[in-house]
C-alpha cells in the first residue's frame, strides 16, 4: 500500500465514524448519563441505581452479541455491510434524542432507552470494524486501527468540552439531542465514502432468504473459528480482558460520583484528561503494534490495567483517583486497537464482517457478566470498592491466555 492509498478518503472517512460515535460512548455511556440515570432518574440507595443500570447494559450487550455473527454473515452474504451501519447508527440517535423526555422516576422508560440507544451504538460498531480489513492492508491495519481509535479520544474530549456549559447550567435536557446531532454529523462521511455494498454473494436474494441461509451458516462458521486452535486461544483471552475493560468503563464515572463524590464538570474534567492520556497512549503505540506485534502491545496493557483496577479499590481521594484513571487512559486505546489489529489477521478475505461479528460476539458477551456483577455485588455489599477490585481477575487470567497464543503469520 502506497502513502496515498494509506491517507485515503475512505480511511479518514472510516476514522471520522470513531470521531462521532466516542460522543455516545463518553456522555452517553460513560461520563454524564450514567450518574443522571443512577442518581438522578433511579435513585442509588443501596446500590439500585447501580443494579438497573448494570442491567441495561448486560441486555443491550447480550443482544448484540446474539445477533452480531448472524447479522455479520447477511452482511456479507447479501451485500448489507452499510445498510446495517446506517441503520443501527439511526438507531443510537433517535434513542438518545428521547432521553430529552427523561424526569426523576421515569426507570423501566430510561432503562429501555438506555438498551435501545447501546444496540444502536455497538451494533453499529460491529458493521464499522468489518470495514478495517477491506480498507488496510495487514501490514497496516494496526495504525490505522490506532488511527480509528486515536480520533475517537479527539472526539470523546470534543464533545465533553460541548457538554461543559450545559452540564454546568444543569441544562442536561438539551444535551442529548446535542449529543445525537454531533454523530450524525461526524458519520455522514463515512456513510458516504466508505466502499458501498458487494451483492456478489448474495446474487441479490432478499434480506429474510439470506437470514435463513446464515442461520445454519453461522452455526458452521463458529465451529470453524473454534476449531483454529490459537484464534479459540485468543478469543477466551479477549473475552477475559474486554470484561474487565467494559466493566470498568461502564462504572467508572458511577464510582467516581457515588463514592469519591465527584460532580458532573470534575467528572467532565477527569475524562477530559483520560482522553488525552488515552489519545497520546493510542498513538505512541500506533506504530508498535506493527513493529512488535499486537500481542505484545496488549500484554503490556493488560499489565498496567491490573495495576489500575487493584489500586482503585485504596483510593480515598478525588486527587489519586484523578491520578489513577489517566494512567488506565494510556492502556485504554493501545490494547482495543491492538486487539483489533490481531483479530484481523486471522479472518480469510471475503469473510471480514461474519468474522468480526463473532469477534463482537466475543466482546460483547463480556460485557454481560461483568456489569452485572458488578451491579450485584454493590448492592449484596452496600459498597462499590469490592466490586471495583474484583475487575483485576480478568486482567490477570486474560493476560495468562493470551501468553499461549501464537501470533498470525502476515502476509
């Protein structure tokens, strides 16, 4: 690939889609919503709050996870790579647009906008990494893949700068249809220039033939992934880690408020500078993980990330916590991009969305015990430091498995 072909409109393009969607991620999912769900719209007395939207998370996971390797091989199968992108994008912005009607009770209404809003948001996500092989060559998926998720730090601290004025006048109605708006303006490059849609496979077939040829095919296509002994070795790897990963993202604001009392502008300011810790951290490594391999960027991540999650649970003051989240912010980008960059290098060509939707799969499965856990066990407690600590088990055991993978060979 030539450096003209590496600075490409549909690569910018595709790292823009990142850049709007990190928008959702950080006041939607991490930083603004979650504490106004927990303590505003439920309440957290004994750890409800935690447990409703542990909850929510878990469901909305759990069902992009059962459907992603189906939808990835209809994709594939039926030429619907984009359709699905858009599709689940409209999704994510019409049920953040709602959250505008949200007042203090509203529970089951802001739960099931919450799991309608993250369907939209990771199912959207899946279509968008399938996009990484068909744009990149191997020998640079890795940085551009750093590329993806370093632009995406850029648009997670763009957008906490827009929510600050309005966070800070208590305003949060007209903040989510803010929110909604920057996706859709951000992703409509990628909508527009990434590579349309291949009905080569499909030969046209309508989208419920299709479904019903990757019902079985799907069935096969796992069996297949599972029987590669270091691609089977990887993924229980990656579903050990990405567990901790989701699970401390999701709570991550919900401990800072509930326990060391931060308010929502230090909120702001703390994932402010996790975002330019995670940028600066996703691009000093952009190049490493060619030049080293994945597997060893991600190694050095799961390590830093065991420190985190233990170190957490003896913080008693917003000033160490300060401390201790921008230094997870330096691993947080490096193993998701490298991650990504790894998994690619086992799927056969032609096959990019079927073997991402399983890999989504993988993710997004992990996403489900650990929040609820995490919920469960704040509320059996009464205390969120127990629960905080516990992350550290898949961080190790991650880190354990992924020492016995082998490498893919590039080619």
């Amino acid at each position: 690939m030539n450096r003209s072909r590496l600075f490409s409109r549909e690569i910018f393009s595709w790292c823009l889609y990142d850049f709007a969607n990190s928008s959702f991620s950080a006041i939607i999912a991490t930083v603004i919503f979650p504490v106004y769900y927990v303590k505003v719209i439920v309440g957290n007395a004994s750890g409800l709050g935690d447990l409703w939207w542990g909850r929510a998370i878990s469901l909305s996971m759990a069902f992009v996870a059962l459907s992603s390797p189906f939808l990835g091989g209809i994709a594939d199968y039926g030429g619907l790579r984009k359709k699905f992108l858009i599709g689940y994008s409209i999704l994510a912005v019409l049920s953040v647009v709602c959250m505008s009607a949200l007042v203090p009770g509203m529970v089951v209404t802001g739960f099931l906008l919450m799991v309608a809003a993250n369907i939209g948001h990771e199912g959207g996500m899946v279509f968008y990494n399938s996009y990484l092989p068909v744009i990149a060559e191997r020998s640079y998926q890795g940085r551009v893949s750093a590329w993806g998720f370093g632009l995406g730090y850029i648009g997670s601290f763009t957008a906490l700068i827009m929510a600050l004025p309005l966070v800070k006048s208590e305003n949060l109605s007209l903040l989510w249809p803010l929110v909604a708006v920057f996706i859709v303006v951000f992703a409509l490059p990628a909508f527009i220039n990434l590579p349309g849609d291949n009905k080569t496979q499909g030969a046209g077939r309508p989208i419920v033939e299709a479904a019903i040829y990757n019902a079985t095919r799907i069935l096969g296509s796992l069996r297949e992934l599972l029987r590669q002994r270091e691609l089977r070795r990887f993924l229980l790897s990656f579903f050990m880690y990405q567990d901790g990963m989701n699970t401390v993202t999701v709570f991550c604001s919900i401990f800072a408020a509930a326990t060391l009392n931060f308010d929502n502008a230090e909120l702001i300011y703390l994932f402010m500078t996790v975002q330019v810790t995670a940028f600066a951290g996703s691009m000093i490594m952009a190049k490493p993980i060619d030049v080293w391999g994945p597997k060893r960027v991600i190694s050095i991540s799961l390590v830093l990330w065991s420190a985190v999650a233990i170190v957490s649970y003896f913080v008693t003051t917003k000033a160490e916590f300060f401390v201790v989240a921008t230094t997870a912010g330096l691993g947080l980008g490096t193993v998701q991009a490298a991650s990504r960059a790894f998994f690619a290098g086992f799927i056969p060509e032609g096959r990019e969305s079927e073997y991402f939707g399983v890999y989504s799969m993988i993710g997004k499965t992990s996403a489900i015990l650990g929040p609820l856990l995490f919920g469960i066990t704040s509320a059996y407690f009464k205390s969120q430091r127990p629960a905080i600590v516990s992350i550290s088990f898949f961080f190790v055991v991650g880190f354990f498995l992924l020492s016995r993978v082998k490498s893919p060979q590039k080619t």
